[in-house]
C-alpha cells in the first residue's frame, strides 16, 4: 500500500488555511486551526487521524484525555500503521507540513497546571522556507512578529488567536535533540522537541 502513496505537492489544504488567514477567520485555537483546514481538505488524513485518536487514548491516563485532537496526540501516532501520514526530519521539511513543538516537561493534564500557565506545545502549518527561517501559518495568542501577509507587512493581528504567519529560526542540540525556537519579536523558546509530519496522499 505504502508504494501506492506520495507526499502532497502544493497541497490544497494549505491554499485553503491562506485564505482563512486573509479573510480574517474567527479566532481559534492551534488545534482547533489544524483540525478544521484537515477536516475540509484533507478528510483521509483527517479521517485517520480520528481513528488513532480512539486508540491513542486508550493508553493515556484520564487526565490526559480530551475530546479534541490536541497536539500532544500527534507524537503518540503509530505512524507504522498510517496510511496518510509519516513522520519526517526537520532537514526534509517542506510547504504543506505540520510543525508541532512540545515542551520538555509538557504537563498533558490542563487541570493541574497553574492558572494562565502556558501549554507547552504548538501546532501548525509549514507555509515556505526563507533563506534560514521557518514561516509557518498558524493561529496563537502570540502577535508580536505576526503577519496577516507577507514578511514585510505592518499588519499585526489586533488580537489573540487570529490567523496569521509567524517567522522563526530554530537551533537544535544535537546530543539532547532540544531545539530553542526563535519567533520574530519574541522571547527564545528554550527546551522544545520538534515534530514534523507529512500528510501523505492516495494517487
């Protein structure tokens, strides 16, 4: 089956996340952002990922669990049995990826972090690669260094949770594999675990 599969090529569903990006779609989560570009253009992915999500649970503590599929969820996959989705090296990173980073002590239990504390974790879209950064697509309470458009633009989101386009560079130990991430007109991002995954395609 594997044989039968490739990797998307300008895949629909990021033009779809640009255009929610420009016509200012209503504020979400990162989750949520990713869920919703997935479940309208990438319904096979979307679809599979249901499913794991039922067998993903079932391994984690009740506390770690909840209705939605978070971004935690996607580095417990078991992309040995997936048919439309593979886990990639940052170095083979392309347009259309999910960039997903989480915290070396991420706490999965929302109930027992401290009030206002963040996640530890992010997920989005890969949109291009320029010269050194990153740009991804991605909704975040982050605005600071945020774009509605291209790199050049002064249009920073007005609020929290929009969709937009964030720059970043990112450095990586090679011996703890913890990367420290870099957003334009942000704090660093000091001991995050990358993950990259493709969406992979039936021909």
């Amino acid at each position: 089956m594997v044989n039968c599969l490739s990797s998307c090529e300008n895949p629909d569903h990021i033009a779809y996340a640009r255009a929610l990006a420009i016509s200012q779609y209503e504020p979400t989560s990162c989750f949520a952002f990713v869920n919703h570009v997935l479940e309208q253009k990438a319904p096979k992915a979307y679809k599979e990922l249901l499913t794991a999500h039922e067998e993903v649970v079932r391994t984690l503590p009740e506390t770690h669990i909840t209705r939605d599929f978070i971004p935690y969820y996607y580095t417990l996959l078991p992309f040995e049995y997936l048919k439309h989705w593979r886990k990639v090296e940052i170095a083979d990173i392309q347009p259309g990826d999910l960039f997903i980073y989480i915290d070396k002590d991420y706490n999965p239990d929302p109930s027992s972090r401290a009030t206002n504390a963040p996640s530890g974790t992010h997920v989005s879209f890969v949109d291009s690669i320029l010269d050194t950064q990153l740009v991804l697509l991605d909704s975040s309470k982050r605005r600071r260094g945020r774009h509605f458009r291209q790199r050049d633009s002064r249009e920073i989101p007005p609020g929290k949770h929009l969709i937009a386009y964030s720059f970043l560079d990112i450095s990586t130990d090679p011996i703890s594999g913890l990367s420290e991430i870099r957003f334009n007109g942000q704090k660093p991002l000091v001991n995050k675990y990358i993950h990259i995954l493709r969406i992979i395609c039936s021909l």
